[in-house]
C-alpha cells in the first residue's frame, strides 16, 4: 500500500493484537508500517511476536512506577512512567499510536493529541472504564443479560475507553455464552475493526472535530454493525 504511516504499537501481554496487525501489514493490507513494540512489562509474549516480526522492541516496566501500596493494592506512578514512554514516542515522528491490550494508564505529552488509538472490547460507553479489561469485560456482559457485544476502536484522551468513535462492530450474546465464547466473538470482530480503522485514517478519511467529535468519510460504506458469521 502507498501513504504508509509509521505506526507504534503498546501492548502489555500476549500481542493478538499485534500479532493480527502484523498479518494485515505482511498481506499488504495495512495502510501503515510498525516500527516499534513498546511494552508495559517484561518477557511478555507480545514482545516475542514482535521481535519475530523484525520490529524493534522497548520495556517500560509499570513495576518500576511503583509509589507505594495502599489496602495491598500498589499504586503506580502513572505520570513518571508517561514521560518515560514520551521520550521514546516523541523521539521518532510517529503518525498513530496503537493502544493493544495496554494495561498501563498513559497520560500522552499534547504533541501526542490526535494520535492515540484505543481498541476496548465492548461497545462504549457501555462495559468499560477503570479495572475493565480483558475478561472482566465479557464477565460483565454475560451477568447483565443484553443479547449485543461488540469493540470500539476510537481516539483515547486522557480518561480511561474514552475519545471520540471511529467505528464499531457488533456480534451477538447468546444464552449459555461462556466468557470465552464471548471473547472468541468479539475478538473476531477486533480483527477486523483495528485495521480498518488505521486504513481508514491512512486514507484521510477521519476527521476529528474540535477534542470529542469525529467525522468519517463515506461513513455508511463501512458495514460498522455487520453482525460476526454474516
């Protein structure tokens, strides 16, 4: 693909994301190009997805952010290890950053506005925010009944699963769903929406208006409600 934008990816885990990212990169069909890995904990398997894939790989280790602890619960020191991440991001010209099952709060220098993405699996605003991550997600909608899940891929500010929308995609809940049928469906989905979305803004196709809005070219073309197996 031309107009390849130079992408940095943030995982804190497995890397199936990264992982898909790459495959869509390898079969030519990312309008974007990862240059670098950055993760929020050591000897992950995404960092080896990475470093397999020929992409140069960084840790900063949440663990080193540590303040202090309060009801057994640590409390990170999430401005220090930002800027830390700042120097690495700020220090190439980078057109997206890929937020990948990062774990980690980052509070992006304002140089950054614009060119943070977040892929959450729920469809926000629904099933997420602080501690809702991973199965937790899944978990929380199979205990509430609704019959549609989903992932969001959007801007991230500064608050957590929240910026503005670039699309969504549904699949459905059905009764006697276990967590992992749940995440398998979803997941699916992801597949799909991340990529789409960096294609999507490689092509100038996304506008963001003023911090909350978005507007989207040819907006009904991109089939964003098609329901998984269809």
């Amino acid at each position: 693909m031309s107009n390849q934008l130079k992408l940095a990816v943030l995982i804190s885990g497995n890397g199936t994301t990264l992982a898909n990212l790459i495959h869509w990169r390898d079969q030519g069909r990312l309008m974007g190009d990862i240059k670098l890995v950055i993760s929020s904990r050591p000897g992950v398997p995404g960092l080896s997805v990475a470093t397999e894939a020929g992409i140069r790989t960084e840790v900063i280790n949440a663990g080193d952010f540590s303040r202090s602890a309060r009801e057994g619960e640590v409390i990170r020191d999430w401005k220090a290890m930002s800027k830390e991440m700042d120097k690495l991001l700020l220090s190439d010209n980078y057109d997206l950053v890929c937020m990948a099952g990062f774990l980690s709060r980052y509070i992006y220098a304002k140089e950054l506005t614009g060119k943070i993405l977040n892929i959450h699996p729920s469809l926000v605003p629904m099933f997420c925010g602080q501690y809702m991550y991973g199965h937790r997600v899944h978990e929380a909608v199979i205990k509430s009944g609704v019959k549609v899940s989903g992932c969001t891929v959007h801007f991230a500010d500064r608050n957590y699963d929240s910026g503005p929308i670039i699309l969504q995609r549904c699949c459905p809940v059905y009764s006697g769903d276990t967590v992992n049928d749940v995440a398998a469906r979803v997941f699916e989905q992801e597949c799909w929406a991340y990529p789409t979305a960096i294609n999507l803004i490689g092509e100038g196709r996304v506008h963001l208006i003023g911090s909350s809005g978005i507007h989207i070219d040819e907006d009904r073309h991109i089939e964003r409600y098609t329901w998984y197996g269809d």
